[in-house]
C-alpha cells in the first residue's frame, strides 16, 4: 500500500487517536476491534473517510477482493462509536429492499380472515411494513413504530438491527454492489444523496429523513461491473491497493502477536505468489481473510512451512482449486 | 463548467478547510476521491513532471528536421499521387545517416527464443473490458423468464379490482439457469479470432459451469448445419431444448472469404433468426466488429454485440432486453 506523506487535520475521523491504536514503522495506523482482525489504515484511508464525512457523500471502495474493503467499514463504526448496519448485496436485491418492505401477502391473508370472520384481525398498515437498514440508520425512531405512532392497533415495535449503540449516527455498508442487477445504484441516488425517501405504502406516505451528518455510507465494489457515472459521480471514491507483504504482516502481528513474524512475513511472501499467479490465470485471487484463515491453521495445528502438512493446508485453505500450486520459485 | 462541477468544488473547498489541508499532495488525493480528474491535471500541469536538462529541450520552431532519402521510384513517388495525398506534400521514409550501418549491431546478439518459451506466449488480452467481461458475458448469456417471485402487487392490485387472474403473476428475472447454446462461426473470416473465441468459451464455462454450455461450430451460417467440437458430421441447426438463449459468436460474413461462398449470405443469416423466433428463441450475437459494418438488414434480427473494449454492460443489457422481448413477441 502506497505510503502517503499526507498533511491534513483528520477532524472528523482520527483512529491514531484510538486507545490501542498503534502505529507501524510504515507510518500505517493499526486498531484492533474486540473479536476481529485489527484494521491497517493508511493515511489515504483516514483522509478519504474524513472527505466522505466533510462533505456528507457515501465513500465508494473499490478494489479486488482481499483488500479490506468490507472490513474497513465495520472497522470505522467502531472508532466512531456509531451504530453499524451491513448488507451483502445480491443479484435480487432492490432498492427498495434496502429502505423497507411490505408484508402484501399477509395484509391480503388477515383482510380475507376479516372478512369471513367478521372481526378486526386486519391491522393498520405499518404492521405489515419492515424497516431495513437505510430507515434504521435515517431515523430509528420512526422505524421502531414501522412509520405510525406509538402503540398504534396491533403494531408491534420493530427491532433494530443495528450494531453497537443506540441513539448514535450511523455506519450503513452496502456490500458487494456490483452483484446488484445495474439499476440498483442509480434507484439509490437520491436516497443516499439526500438523505431522504418516502415510504409510500403507508397511508398517507411518510418521508424519512436523516440530517446530513447522522450516517456514513460505505458501498464495496470489486470493479466487476461498471458503475453509472452519475451514481459514482456522487461518491467519494477511493480504490484499495491489493495487500502488500507489509500490510499483510502488520494485520497478522496484531491479531496474533510478534513473536510469530518470520511465519506471517513468510507466508505473506508466499500469498503474493499465489495472488500473482491467479491474476495471470484469470482467476480470484486469495484474500486477506484465507491469509489469516491459514495463519489461525497454523497456529493451532503447530504446522509451518517446513511441516509435511503444508502444501495440503495451502491448498485447502490458499489455493482452493484443483490445479497444482505455482512453484516456490516464482518468489 | 457544469452546475455538477460546481458542486463537488464546493466539496473540494469544504474538505480542504474542514482537513486543514495544506500540502499540494493532500488536496490532490482529495480532487481524485471527488473524481475531479480535470482538475487534478491542471494543479498537476503547473508542477514539473519531467525534469529535463535545460539543454535537451529545443523549442519547436528551432528544430532542425533530418533531410528525407530520396524516395524510391514508385507508384506513390508521382507528383499526382502526393497531390492526391491526405498528408499534403509530407513523405515519412527511413531516414539514413551517411555511413551509418543499415543493421543496428544489437541485431546481431540477439538469440531467437526458445521453441518451449514461445509455446508458452500469453494469451491474447480480451476484446471485452476485462473488468467488466463477467458482466458482460453474464448479460449475454441471461434469459428474460417469468418464473420469478410472486408479483404481489400485481396479484393484490387484480383482486382489488375484482377480477382473478388466470394464472398467477411473477416477478420477471434474468436467469442463466437455463443454460445457454453458442454457436461459433467456424468460417475462414473468424480465424483471426480464434484465440478471443476460445477465451470467451473458457469465460463462460466458468460463469455457467460445463455443463450448461452447449458449444456447436458452423460455417457460413447456422442454417448449413452445425457439429459438435468433437463430431465431425453435420446436423441441421436444432433449439436448446432448455429453452435457454442462443449466443452467436460471428463475424456476419463481413471478413472476406476464400470461396466467397465460405461467407454466410443475409438471406441465409434472416432465415435463421426467423427459424429461431419460431422456436421462441431468445437470440443474440457478437460481432468483432463495429456496428457501421453490420447488414443493416441483420442488426435488428440478430441482436449483435460489438466485441469491443467500449461496449459496456448497460448496453448489453439494452440489446439482450430487446432480444428478450423479440422472442416473446
């Protein structure tokens, strides 16, 4: 990862000053989250989240798989301290599942009770109505209620999804979208340009708004699909550099100490070849997860490079595929 | 300068006074976050990019050009024909030196590869963007089917108005499921892209898995008949039973053939796309080369893609709707 000589006051998002934070020789910041891998920030990463925050637009992180994108965001709520709402984004998801959904079929069912029984078994509309998590993150309060007042006829409370906190802004991570069919950003534009959509299934329509400087939106792309221009003219974007021998070894010492160093740098040399190889072969490349997912191996089966074992574990956990694994000397 | 511009200045000038950024680099870094990339050159034309002697830069009207070598008597050496010429009066020839050899030494120390290093050359790059070539060949290869999720709204909306649909409404949906049949032309005028065909083959078969691919070659035109990679004998062109689309991947007879014949007539090409809307075929094609060179005749019957770095996913999209919507009409 590029180390940026950067000047600048980080106002509104300053993980050096995190208690536990730490700093490495390459002048990347480390904090590390309780029950997860610590989170190696760069200087352009600090600076391009403090943009986003500044001028109130989602930050879009683009990079290959394995570059921490995903893990950045939920790295980023926990600094901040704010509430954390993620989805993995699919080829059936649309915008509007993002912001609520409406239970039509159950409405449909309890009207038709109603109307053989006789008696009130169809509720108000917000009963069938759920808020997801750009609601949630706009504005729990009205989402709690689903849109109508408290205690309205049969409406149960909603619960929040939310990680962390309530009561605090919030961190919204739009994962992987570009699995999305290629509508999707531009039916988010508005919404997460203004901060503002209209739940239109209740009666009258409700508009949920959040003030400007309540949530972060983070949206992943891995560059599969293109984006629209107007969706990533809206957009800070920022593009994740794949991991460099460096980063990957300040990840590792922090999640599972120093003196274990020479295995991380060791096989930190060696995911790079893998990497190297899969991007000349077309294929995915091993991540940062299966890095840490084959040092957590190794720790606890006490195997190391030298161990027989070890061309079975980089090959069930690094290489996943069926061909041969390029040579050792391709380092 | 666009009200957008003026924006995301704002944005600029907001983040550099909230950051407090003073360093040239800084804000730089921030112009490319806000995708402000014209802006981004101009700070970076004021900067020296290229720190070059004083004496190696020569302003242009100082220059001194080389005398061109007399040019070889020629077609092209006439008067008429440098009249002719779009480049007015300028002739670009080797420019030699007195004495100086016609052979650079270097030449001669260099060893030819070895016959194992160059069967191990790279393979030829995509002609689709790289980045976008799974997306683009996963639209090429979706069909439009209606067998989605309930359509609740539309269901609700029927009984509403007191009517009960004859069958139950769904979601449409582009699937891949069904599969997809490539017909590959075969013919002398795709031999330049036989590497880019067998790319794609290799793309899709990961994108769909083998089995879903059914690959069948053809010469001229499907409606000659079609073979399997490995069956020598011809059958005449038969639908994807799965009811999955058809991707053809062709140079519609543009490239020239010898005999002429190798090449695929309109007429020929218009009475498969007839054969394959009557199968209810959902049918497209890609084409290597521009749109400006399609049959015109073709263009609207054959759904073509142009093979080319420009094309992008919403235009896929665009062309293999329409496609969809052909065949359903």
């Amino acid at each position: 990862m590029t180390i940026m000589k950067l000047t600048f006051n980080p106002a509104f998002f300053d993980p050096v000053s995190r208690v536990g934070a730490v700093r490495n020789k390459h002048g990347q910041v480390a904090v590390p989250v309780p029950g997860h891998a610590a989170y190696v920030y760069s200087e352009a990463i600090i600076l391009a989240v403090n943009v986003a925050l500044a001028t109130h637009r989602p930050l879009l992180l683009a990079g290959s798989p394995g570059t921490g994108k995903t893990t950045l965001a939920a790295n980023v709520a926990h600094v901040l301290g704010w509430r954390f709402y993620p989805r993995v984004i699919t080829s059936r998801t649309r915008a509007r599942d993002l912001m609520w959904s409406f239970d039509a079929l159950r409405r449909l069912g309890d009207a038709q009770a109603s109307a053989h029984a006789g008696a009130g078994s169809l509720r108000s509309r917000e009963a069938y109505i759920e808020p997801q998590l750009l609601w949630w993150a706009f504005d729990s309060e009205s989402a709690i209620w689903r849109g109508g007042d408290p205690g309205a006829d049969g409406v149960t409370p909603a619960v929040d999804p939310g990680l962390g906190a309530a009561a605090t802004p919030a961190v919204v991570l739009l994962d992987e979208i570009d699995k999305a069919e290629p509508d999707l950003p531009n039916d988010l534009l508005e919404a997460l340009d203004t901060k503002r959509f209209t739940v239109e299934e209740l009666d009258p329509p409700r508009t949920i708004t959040a003030s400007h400087d309540q949530v972060l939106t983070f949206i992943t792309t891995n560059g599969e699909r293109e984006l629209p221009a107007a969706f990533t003219r809206r957009c800070i974007v920022l593009k994740l550099d794949p991991p460099t021998v460096e980063w990957l070894v300040s990840i590792a010492n922090f999640r599972f100490g120093r003196e274990h160093e020479p295995l991380h740098r060791a096989i930190a040399k060696r995911l790079k070849v893998l990497r190297d190889a899969a991007v000349r072969q077309n294929m995915r490349e091993p991540s940062t997860a299966e890095y840490l997912d084959a040092l957590a191996a190794c720790q606890r089966l006490a195997i190391d490079q030298t161990s027989p074992e070890w061309q079975m574990l980089e090959q069930a956990v690094l290489w996943k595929r069926e061909d041969a694994l390029p040579p050792a000397d391709d380092e | 300068m666009t009200s957008r511009s003026q924006v995301f200045i704002a944005d600029l000038l907001h983040s550099l006074d909230a950051l407090g950024i003073e360093s040239i680099d800084a804000a730089r870094e921030v112009m490319r976050m806000l995708s402000l990339e014209a802006w981004h050159e101009i700070v970076s034309s004021r900067t020296p990019v290229v720190e070059a002697a004083d004496q190696d830069l020569v302003p242009f009207a100082a220059m001194t050009f080389p005398t061109l070598a007399a040019t070889p008597a020629s077609r092209s050496s006439s008067p008429e024909r440098l009249t002719d010429s779009p480049v007015g009066q300028v002739r670009l020839n080797r420019v030699t030196s007195p004495g100086a050899p016609l052979r650079p030494a270097w030449v001669d120390h260099i060893r030819p590869l070895e016959r194992a290093v160059r069967a191990q050359s790279p393979p030829p790059e995509s002609l689709l963007d790289p980045r976008q070539e799974r997306a683009l060949l996963g639209g090429l290869s979706a069909c439009l089917v209606y067998d989605g999720s309930l359509n609740v709204e539309h269901l609700v909306d029927a009984l509403a108005k007191g009517t009960m649909p004859r069958e139950l409404p769904r979601q449409p949906s582009w699937t891949t499921r069904r599969g997809l049949q490539v017909l590959v032309d075969d013919g002398p005028g795709m031999a330049p892209f036989r590497g880019d065909v067998e790319r794609v083959m290799g793309r899709l078969g990961a994108l769909l898995s083998r089995d879903r691919l059914d690959r069948q070659l053809f010469e001229g035109s499907p409606m000659r008949g079609c073979r399997t990679p490995r069956r020598r004998g011809i059958r005449p062109w038969k639908p994807p039973v799965s009811g999955g689309a058809v991707l053809v991947l062709t140079d519609l007879g543009i490239a020239a053939a010898d005999p002429p014949s190798a090449r695929g007539a309109v007429g020929e090409w218009l009475a498969f796309a007839d054969a394959a809307q009557t199968a209810g075929v959902q049918l497209q094609s890609l084409v290597p080369y521009p749109a400006n060179r399609w049959p015109a005749a073709l263009a609207s019957r054959l759904h073509p893609v142009p093979w080319d770095r420009r094309t992008t996913v919403a235009m896929v999209r665009r062309i293999v709707s329409a496609a969809a919507h052909h065949r359903i009409a």
